[in-house]
C-alpha cells in the first residue's frame, strides 16, 4: 500500500509575492516557447 501526504503552504505576503512573479515568469517562458515550436512546425 503506497501513503501519501498533502501539506497546505500558508505563505506570508512576501512569499505570496514571490511564488506568484515565479509562477508569472515560468507562464511567459512557457508560452514562448510553444510559440517557437509552432512556428517551427510551420515553417517545416
């Protein structure tokens, strides 16, 4: 039988502040480059 566990973060506001720029950052990247493999994509 295999256990997990869940814990609940209950960040202060600087934490807050900084796990949502990081979260924002990795949305940008992300999106950025799927467009440059859909271009690729096109392109070939």
């Amino acid at each position: 039988m295999r256990i997990s566990y869940q814990y609940k973060i209950k960040p202060n506001k600087e934490q807050a502040e900084k796990i949502d720029q990081t979260l924002l950052l990795l949305r940008y990247q992300y999106n950025y480059l799927l467009a440059q493999r859909f271009d690729w994509y096109e392109m070939n």
